[in-house]
C-alpha cells in the first residue's frame, strides 16, 4: 500500500484510491447499526480523511523539506486515531494497519521501526485485554485484538522489505547518475584536450607556413605558391582530423605523427634528429599509440611556438619493462605554469599508468615512461 503512495507524488489521485482500506472501519456499523455508532464512525471518518491530506502533503517533494518532518507527528495521528476508535469499533484496526505502512517509509533506521512495530503491537494487545470482558457498545474481543496485531506484523513486515528495496533504488539511481555526470565531465575534457591536441598544432602549422610565404612572397613566388598550397593541404587535413576527433578517432598513428613532425619542424627551421633504428609500433595497443602519438604532437607544436630551437631529438626505446618516449630541444622556454597541452598529455600518460616528466635546464627535455603490458615483448 505505501508503495504506491510515496511513488504518486504527481498524480495525488492514484495515492486517494488506498482509503480504500476505511472500508472495514463500516463493517460494524451496517453489522450494528445505531445512530451514535454511525455518527462517530462518520465522524472519525471525516477526521482520518484530512490526517491522510496532510500525509500526502508532507510527503510531496515538490513541497519544500520543511514539511517532511511532520510525518511523524501524522504517523502517531493514523495510531492515535486507531486507539481512540477500537474500543467502540474493531474495524478501527485498519488506522493500526495505516501505522504500519508508513512507518518504514517514514524512518531510515530498521531497528527503530521494529521496536515501534513492537510497541504498537503490545500497546494493541494491552487496549483488548484492558476492554477484552466489556460489554454493549465498548467491547474488543480477542480474536479482533489478534487479527489487530498479525495485521500489523504482516504489513508493517512486508513494508521493511519494501521500504528497503526502495531505499536500494534511490541509492543506485543515485550512483547512476554520479556515473553519467563523471562520464559527461571526463567526455567534455577529452573533446577539449582532443580539439586543442589537433587545432592547436594544425593551426600553428598554418600560421607559420603563412608568415614564411608572406616573408617570401617579393623574392621567391614559386616557394611562396607552394606555401600557400600547404596552408591550404594543411586547412583540409585539419578539417578531417576535427570529423575524426569527433568520432573518437584521435590519432594519425605514431608512425606517421613522427613524419609530420618532421615536416613542420623543417619548415620552422628545426633539425630532427631521430635514432636512425626505426620506431616499431607494432606492440603497442591503440589507447598506448594514441598518447604517445599526441605527446609528439604537442611537444612539436610547443617547439615550433614557443622555444626559438634549432635541434630537436626525438627517441623511442623500450628497456627496463617500460616504454620511454624522448622530447628535447635547445630551445629557449619561458619558465610558465603547465598550459591545457601539457597537463591534457599529462592526464592521458597517467591514465595508463605512466608518468611525464618536463626539465628546463639546457633547452626543455620531455621524457614519458609507459609500463610495458604483460605479455609484450
């Protein structure tokens, strides 16, 4: 019964239909009819009609906190009522039964709720034995104190399980959408670091290759036409790589970010110097590729802005369990707080369990160590 009740907050007239249960509050009267029993029946009635309004109101959500805790106080209302009315009308019992239902949603603790079931029991039984050898119009047999009282324990029972159930529910509703909104967060800054990965270095390509034909423009026509062209190659390539970001697609591949590096570090006057052992990528899974492939992209375009270098080494081993990756250059960085690149390229080596290291003593050095999977030569 409560179920349904705490779960029509936004349809109040579905929660109306579990009055039903007043019905065996009538039994007796049309059993017994006179005017006095009907006119307390009706009268108790009307006044447990209005304690369920204000139940239903206390526990509308959409009504401010404030409300929630005079639950409790209309819990003991429902059982007051109850014991006001049996004496004089055993079908009262239902009031105990309402009690009951509540009672485990209103209250957290397991505990509490079944020493107040075990109060209410006993506080019922004490109500019969105290009326149980009356007669005429206040009279409470015992078979009507029992059945009272498994009711009771029935319901009331049953309403932990649910109340329980329901309270699991919320909590997994709950996680759930901490989880969707860790999920959403994590995605923002993976297209963040993934547009600054691919627009930062496309654009700084584009920059550079246009101030050169600028410069050449008077002296040199052909070159600076083939500048342009290259602006343009570079414009396109730049337009599919945004497509692929959005796909998911975030690398050209190690192998070939190594042969762009070298082309833009040849335009901005920077000689690669590589190991002359070629890279061999073939063990490396694609999450471990990417990174590496983006760390080249970043460091690259870091040296072609910022560092003013004319070498650039670059080497990729694997020894003592672990891939290292090596950046450096005799450039000149200025001494600055880690940008979005960086810690982008940071939070990628590590969630693979790796670490990134940057000195600026004589140039800048990068070095990122990846551990080597299991099984990996």
């Amino acid at each position: 019964m409560s179920t349904l009740v705490h779960n029509s907050q936004n349809n109040k007239r579905w929660a109306w239909m579990w009055t039903a249960y007043t019905g065996f509050f009538f039994i007796q009267p049309i059993l017994e009819p006179s005017v006095r029993l009907w006119a307390l029946t009706l009268a108790a009635t009307l006044v447990f009609f209005a304690i369920y309004a204000l139940y239903l109101r206390a526990n509308d959500r959409a009504h401010p906190v404030r409300f929630w805790p005079v639950r409790f106080w209309i819990i003991g209302a429902f059982y007051l009522l109850g014991v006001v009315c049996f004496p004089w009308n055993n079908g009262a019992s239902t009031f105990f039964v309402y009690t009951a239902a509540f009672l485990p949603f209103a209250i957290t603790s397991k505990r509490i709720v079944l020493s107040l079931f075990v109060l209410e029991t006993l506080l019922i039984a004490a109500e019969g034995y105290i009326f149980r050898n009356h007669h005429g119009f206040i009279a409470v047999p015992w078979p009507d104190t029992m059945i009272a009282v498994f009711l009771v324990l029935i319901i009331g029972g049953s309403n932990v399980f649910f109340a329980e159930q329901k309270r699991a529910d919320s909590k997994l509703r709950m996680a759930q959408e901490e989880v969707e909104a860790l999920a959403a967060l994590a995605e923002r800054e993976r297209i963040a670091r993934d547009l600054h990965d691919v627009l930062g270095h496309t654009l700084s390509v584009i920059v550079l290759k246009a101030e050169l034909a600028k410069r050449i423009l008077a002296t040199d026509p052909a070159r600076a036409t083939t500048e342009i062209a290259d602006v343009e190659a570079i414009g396109r390539t730049a337009l599919a790589e945004v497509r692929e970001a959005i796909g998911g697609y975030r690398a050209r591949g190690l192998l070939a970010e190594l042969d762009a590096a070298r082309g833009i570090l040849a335009s901005a006057g920077v000689t690669l110097l590589a190991d002359p052992k070629p890279i061999d990528a073939s063990g490396l899974s694609a999450a471990e590729e990417t990174v590496l492939a983006l760390a080249i992209r970043e460091a690259v375009t870091n040296i072609v802005r910022h560092a003013r270098a004319k070498t650039c080494r670059l080497r990729f081993v694997t020894e003592l369990g672990r891939r290292k990756l090596l950046v450096e250059d005799d450039g000149e960085h200025p001494l600055a707080r880690e940008g979005n690149g960086l810690r982008g390229m940071r939070e990628r080596v590590e969630s693979l369990g790796g670490s990134l290291r940057v000195e600026r003593e004589h140039g800048t050095r990068l070095l990122i160590e990846i551990p080597l999977r299991a099984g990996t030569a």
